[in-house]
C-alpha cells in the first residue's frame, strides 16, 4: 500500500454518514457542516495541543503522526481513520497531529452534532459507531504496546497494520510503513537496533521479507 493512496468513500470513517446524508439525499444542514478534501502539507499540524477542538477529521490519504505533551511520538493515523474523537467531550486538544506526508482531510463541525441529531434520522446511531471503532481501534493499538515480548509487540504491531489496511480497503500483504524505522522504534518502546534485530528475526524464520527500509510482505496469516 503507498502512504499517499486514498481511500474510498464507501471504506472511510464517515462513510455511513456521507452516503446518508451526502451522496443519497444531499442534505443541507450536513453539507454545511462539512469540508472535503482539505489538504495538508507534510509537517504541518491538523491541531496543536490545547487547541480548541470542534471538528471530526477523517484522513482521506497520507499519514499523521500524534505526539503526547513531552513531544513523545505515541502513534499514527491511517487514512481512513478519524481524529478529534477524543476531544469531543473535553472541546480541545490534549496531544499534537502532525501530517506525516502530505495529507487531505475531510472534516465534520462538532458543534451542531445535537441539532443535526434532532432534524437528521440515524445521525446519532452513525456517531456512536464512530466513537466506538476509533475506541476499539486504540484499545488493538494498546494491546501492542503492552506486550513484553520485543519480538511478539514487532511482529503483533505488524498484523494491526496489515488488519487497518485491509479494514479501510488497501492492500494489506505488501506494506509501505506509515513512518521511519526511527519512529516506529518510538512508538513501540524500543531502539532502533531492538527493531532491526526482531526484523531480522521475523525474517530469518519466513513470517515477513524485507524489501527496503520502508516496505515489508508479510508472509503469514493475520493472527490476533
């Protein structure tokens, strides 16, 4: 999968929202409210910590990166996937979103959810589903970074990449890592020579091939 591949419409995070209220019926209260393909040059910051947050992003292409208030790498966001979700019962921000690449967004006000609610069937159903994938989506993103075992978080953080991709419609065998090799040591806890080694390993016994510093074919099945 290339970083700068743009998911589908039916496959993104505000699918089911678009196709009822966009693409089916048009309607306006839900268009005004809405910004498609917002773009987003490389480095810069879709919200900065602190910020006021009123707004639902799904990234459409590219990849961001989010840091905690120590400036600590702490994840990454894929297209497909929504941001701000978080922030809604809280109005801003706690953690920084940086465009790893550049990006485009499409972004969601917050702040007429209840009147939208009250005039549009199902819009309360569509975001509660919404919260709940982007909370089952951290809660798989945790169970990684909890494993004590280098090699089992490495090869279990790879099998989360590959399910993503597959669940937002890329191809999911051949991956084209998000961020650095640098980064990604980061983000799991480790050094980057932990990282090499628990490659190399992954390699020695036939479960991924390396094919440059950024992509990867993984040759098992997915695995939980």
């Amino acid at each position: 999968m290339k970083r700068n591949n743009c998911v589908n419409c039916e496959e993104c995070g505000f699918a089911e929202l678009c196709s009822a209220y966009l693409f089916r019926q048009k309607d306006p209260l839900f268009i005004r409210n809405l910004e498609t393909k917002k773009k987003i040059a490389r480095g810069e910051y879709i919200y900065r910590r602190g910020e006021k947050i009123d707004e639902l992003y799904a990234l459409r292409s590219g990849a961001a990166k989010v840091y905690d208030a120590r400036g600590q790498l702490m994840g990454i966001v894929l297209p497909g996937q929504v941001m701000g979700v978080e922030e809604l019962h809280i109005g801003y921000s706690q953690q920084d979103i940086q465009a790893a690449t550049e990006i485009e967004v499409c972004v969601l006000r917050s702040d007429h959810f209840y009147e939208m609610s009250q005039l549009m069937p199902g819009f309360t159903d569509f975001i509660v589903r919404i919260l709940s994938r982007s909370a089952q989506e951290k809660q798989q993103f945790i169970s990684v970074l909890t494993k004590s075992d280098t090699l089992q978080k490495v090869q279990y953080f790879l099998q989360l990449l590959s399910r993503t991709y597959k669940e937002y419609g890329f191809e999911h065998l051949n991956l084209e890592l998000p961020i650095s090799k640098k980064e990604l040591a980061q983000v799991l806890g480790i050094s980057i020579s932990t990282l090499s080694r628990a490659l190399d390993s992954l390699k020695d016994q036939g479960i991924i091939s390396v094919l440059n510093k950024k992509e990867i074919t993984l040759m098992m099945s997915d695995k939980k």
